[in-house]
C-alpha cells in the first residue's frame, strides 16, 4: 500500500468512526521530534500550532519523556482514595511556581475552568456570605474556555451553543478589554470575574494595557475573585510564565492546563491560596484521574523545565523576531498582526482568502496553522522552536499570500 493510500485510508476509518466535532486538515501525523512532525507519508512540518499550546515544550522533549517512562514503570494510578508519592511534590512545585499555597489537580482545561467556577461559588456562599442559590459569574464577549454544558452557557459562539440548551443560569458577560463595564456589572452577589488575560480562541485578542491592572483593582476593592484562565497563555507561551506576569497582576485563582502535561498526558489544575482553595472539603469535588502519579510526575517536570526560566526568555526572544516577520506582511494580503511571545493572531484579507484556505495552501508548503472565526489564523510553534524555522514559517506564509494575490 503506497504512503498515499495509507494516507486517505486513516483518514477515512477516522471520518467512519470518530464525531466529526473536528474539521482537521488532511494531514496524518505519525512522529514528531522538537518543533517538527513527520506524516505516513515521511512528509516532514513545521509544527506551528503546538496542540494549541499543550506541546509548548516541544514533541518528545527528552526531560518530560524520561520522567513519564521512569513513572510508567513504577505506578500511573492509585485515584485519590488513597496517596501517592508524587502528587505532593507536584502540588508543591506548582503551587511555589505561581507564588499560591494550594493545588486542585484535575486532567482537562474544562475541568480546571468547572473547578473555578464551583470554588468561586462556595466561596461566595461560606465566606462572602452571598444568599443560597444567587451567586453570579462575571465573564467577557468572545470568551472561550471549553466546551462543558455550563461553560458553552456563557459563550456567544453559536457554533457552541446551538441545540445544547437549556444552559446553567448565573453569568453575565461585559464586553472585553472594558473594566468600567465590567464594574458596573458587579452587584452584591458576584462571586467572581472569569477572564483569559489574552483571548486565544477569538484570535489571540490582546486586552489594553490597563484592563488586567484595573480589573484587579476592581475586584479587590469590591470583594469579588479575580480567576485568570492562564491555559493558553500560561505556561511560558507569552514570554512569562504566565500572561498575568507581563501585566504585572497577581489573581486569586490561576486555571491551568494544556503545556501543564507536556504534550504528554492530560494534566490541569486549579491554583490558588488556602483561604479560597479551603473552602471545599472531602467529597465535594474530585476526579478518579485527577493527580495520578503518572500526571503529576510529568507536571513536576514541567514545572522544573519553567523554574529555569529559560523557555519564557525563549518565548520572548523569538516571539519579538516572529513579530517582526509578520509585521512585514501587513498590507501585502495582511490586515493586522496581534502577538505576545511565541503566539500570534494574523487576520487575513477576506477579500483575498478563509483563514481555512491559508492553512491549506500553508500545509501544503510544509507549516501547519490553524484558522478561527473566518479570515484569521493562529500561530504558536512549540517554544523550542529555531530562529531559522520562524523564518521559514514567515517566508511560507509571504508566498502563500502571493500565490492568492496573483490569482
């Protein structure tokens, strides 16, 4: 069977069996070493979405693999019914790496961001003293913060929301980047503001410089938790360990996920100090996987790969010299470039082409991209990413573009 055959034949036992909740583009990967992956076919691609930010360390990074096998060996799971000897030292490290006191360990980014919210809304009730049942979740237009029932209920994306309801009442949602009207939205009974410091989903939409300052002050002063979901954008992906960092705020509570695994196993968390964390006690929220020895073996390595500093100086270094390839690309088919670190949203001419119809022509040439809302397109190449192969993502992209503009 040639590699072509091979090629559309996965493709099709995938589109037989597998929900189409995806509309991947006709690339079958088989390997992948640092920021490259190989197909069926021994086609080689700059990897520049990086499993939407879960793989910012990189495919097979040596330090993460040799600590998942030497768990592999010993035990993956004992579920929290009983202790394991890695949870603790994880739950540490993390805790110490985000300046917090404590750690819910779960395994999705959704389930971090359903662990925020009913931490958020027993914090309400036990320690704010909010009226049973009246608790309300601030959140911004365009968010995206997974796909459970509750969380599609405060989207505006009608792709999430269509035929799903009835919703989970309790959320109001302000526009983003505007603290004054995240302010007058705030009453008596809100627990919390759920935000992304940086919208990835909505096309790496980045707030003014003063909203994170002044959506902390605004929730300090009126008693209300500030939940930074930091699952993309944490992690070192924008030059810091977290976004939060680069605006130089500090949340009551970080979501984290996606990089938190290392590409490898699911791995999320809620972090955050003891008198919030404290309010949940035994039995009140749990997860049979959630800190199982093998996740929090390769989140401890994780977390020792970003206590260097060295990805997120990495991120920032690289991030500028991507920047400034793409800023080349405004008016040549480009309408505007948004970038912080190694993740960047380029919006494309819809005159020209689909975000869709850049990624193909873009896979084409050896970049892998993916497009959101139309005409936009996300770049986030995994962290360990060489100056040479931005270069080659950009000089892709320029001829891509000229390719359309000659038709």
């Amino acid at each position: 069977m040639s590699a072509v055959v091979a090629s559309s034949a996965l493709v099709d036992l995938e589109d037989d069996h597998v929900a189409h909740t995806y509309h991947p583009l006709d690339v079958v990967v088989a390997t992948g070493e640092g920021a490259w992956v190989t197909d069926v076919a021994g086609r080689r691609y700059l990897d520049c979405l990086a499993a939407y930010s879960a793989v910012n360390f990189g495919h097979g990074n040596p330090v993460l693999l040799e600590a998942a096998r030497e768990q592999l060996g010993r035990i993956t799971l004992t579920s929290r019914a009983f202790h394991n000897d890695q949870l603790g030292p994880f739950a540490a490290a993390l805790a110490a790496l985000a300046g917090k006191d404590m750690v819910i360990p779960m395994n999705t980014g959704a389930e971090a961001v359903e662990s925020g919210l009913k931490v958020a809304r027993a914090w309400g009730y036990r320690v704010k003293g909010v009226a049973p049942e009246r608790a309300n979740i601030i959140v911004a237009d365009g968010n995206f913060h997974g796909r459970t029932i509750t969380i599609i209920s405060f989207s505006d994306d009608a792709t999430a929301t269509t035929d799903f309801g009835p919703f989970t009442p309790g959320f109001r949602s302000v526009p983003y980047g505007d603290a004054a009207a995240l302010e007058a939205a705030i009453d008596e009974n809100t627990v919390a503001v759920l935000l992304e410091p940086i919208q990835g989903e909505a096309g790496i939409i980045i707030p003014p410089a003063d909203y994170l300052p002044s959506v902390r002050e605004i929730t300090t002063r009126h008693n209300v938790l500030f939940i930074a979901d930091e699952i993309q954008s944490g992690l070192g992906r924008t030059g810091a360990t977290f976004q939060c960092d680069n605006a130089q705020v500090v949340p009551d509570l970080y979501l984290l996920g996606k990089a938190l695994g290392g590409g490898i196993v699911p791995v999320s968390a809620v972090v955050g100090n003891r008198d919030i964390l404290g309010v949940l006690a035994a039995g009140q929220h749990g997860s049979t996987f959630g800190g199982n020895p093998l996740a929090a073996a390769v989140g401890r390595a994780v977390v020792g790969l970003l206590a260097t500093g060295e990805y997120q100086e990495r991120a920032r270094v690289l991030g500028a010299r991507l920047a400034a390839g793409l800023g080349t690309l405004i008016g040549s088919g480009v309408i505007a470039v948004r970038s912080a670190g190694l993740w960047a949203g380029i919006d494309i001419d819809p005159a020209l082409a689909t975000g869709r119809e850049v990624c193909e022509l873009l896979a084409e040439r050896g970049v892998l991209a993916k497009d959101t809302h139309g005409s936009t397109i996300r770049l986030a190449p995994p962290i360990v990413v060489e100056p040479e192969d931005l270069d080659f993502a950009v000089a892709q992209l320029t001829a891509v573009l000229g390719e359309l503009r000659a038709r």
